[in-house]
C-alpha cells in the first residue's frame, strides 16, 4: 500500500486496460454481486461472500498471528498506519479454499494473487487516505516491477459488523462501506485505459467502539513473485 505522493503514479498500459475489462465483465455476470454507487471506478459489492463461521476463523487466525501493520514508504504521521496485521498462509488447509474463491470471483488465476493480509483496527486505530496501487516514480518501484508488476485488482471481505466507525472511504469515489461481516468489497485500482486511478484513493477510519477486522488480497498485472 501506498502513502500518497507527487510523483508521477504511473501510465496507460493495454494490459492493465484489458485485465480491467475482463475482470469487470465477470462481476457484472455475476447475480450474487452488485456494482457500487460510484462512476468513479470499477467498484463491485457481494453481501455474505463468507460465512460467519469463515470469519471466526480468520478473526481467530489474525488474532493469533498479528504484528504492527507497515507501509511501504516513511511518513511524517506516526497515526498514518496504526492497524495490526496478519500475512495468511496461502497453502493453509483452512486458507487456501477462501483464497482460491476471491481469485476464482474475480476471474484471476491464482498465481497473480499476492498473499493474503488480515488486518485488526482496535478502537482509535486507522489507516489514513492511500492509494493500493504503486506509485511508479518511488523508489521501490523497480523492485514491484520485477515481482509482478503494478496491483490490478484488490479484494476486501469484512470479517465482523463493528459497533460504531471503521467504515471504509473512498472521499473522491464518493462512497463509503460500514464494516458488515462476510461483505466483500472489489475495485479496479486502474482507469480504463489501464494507467492508475487516482480516484480511488480510500481510507480506512478510525474504530470508535469495537474491534474491526478485514482481510484483503491485491493482484498484480503479471503472476507475482516474491
């Protein structure tokens, strides 16, 4: 994930633009999944893509397996990030059905998958307005680049409905998701022409009583390699 920057975030590509396409085209075919109320992006909503008893299990795993949630570049805010996290074991017996099921949702082979992140918010806890997406004029560019490329598509399913807060923004989307378990929540992080989508910088907001818990899975342009 990406603080936001003023270097140039990336360019068209047909690739991208075709993966966007493809993608798109299945979630729409799909009567289980509904578009977002949003002309700013690509943006897909399935109510009860998990059961309650598949987000116990992934609450119980990122509970068990949390560490302090990282960024890719420094910021000056220390409360830009301050969730925990959780990377999930992709060849789990428990993991790997629900993995594969995102990736088999969205149309996407397996391999273009990154690994799957759980990531906890108690109360106060939040994740400032970022971008998924790489921003191609940072300095770890050359290093995503080599492991697969730029992120396409992300994939969010909230584990548990939180009492109050943690909902997540998208302010120039115009749209807003409260955290209701086993929702899953899927967007293009790419325009149509497949350069990136500066609308959907999104945040993640603060817990106010509760504890928010989520996973997400990012897929790159090419099969990724870590």
């Amino acid at each position: 994930m990406k603080v936001q920057s003023t270097r140039p975030h990336g360019s068209p590509s047909p690739v991208r633009a075709e993966f966007g396409t493809r993608v798109a085209e299945r979630l729409k075919a799909n009567p289980n999944v509904r578009p977002a109320k949003t002309e700013a992006a690509q943006m897909f909503v399935h109510p009860d893509f998990l059961s309650p008893e598949e987000c116990a299990m992934l609450m119980r795993t990122i509970d068990a397996g949390s560490r302090r949630s990282t960024l890719l570049t420094e910021s000056n805010d220390p409360n830009f990030r301050t969730s925990d996290s959780c990377d999930l074991d992709r060849w789990s017996p428990e993991i790997q059905p629900l993995d594969e099921r995102i990736a088999d949702l969205l149309g996407i082979e397996p391999q273009f998958g990154e690994t799957m992140q759980g990531q906890r918010y108690a109360p106060g806890q939040q994740f400032r307005a970022h971008h998924d997406y790489f921003h191609e004029g940072e300095r770890y560019w050359a290093d995503m680049e080599q492991q697969g490329g730029q992120r396409t598509w992300t994939a969010m399913v909230f584990l548990n409905t939180v009492e109050q807060g943690g909902a997540t923004w998208f302010p120039q989307a115009g749209v807003r998701f409260k955290p209701n378990a086993g929702q899953l929540v899927a967007w293009n992080n790419m325009n149509p022409d497949g350069s990136p989508n500066k609308l959907t910088l999104h945040e993640g907001m603060a817990v106010v009583r509760g504890t928010k818990y989520i996973i997400t899975k990012w897929f790159r342009e090419r099969p990724w390699v870590k």
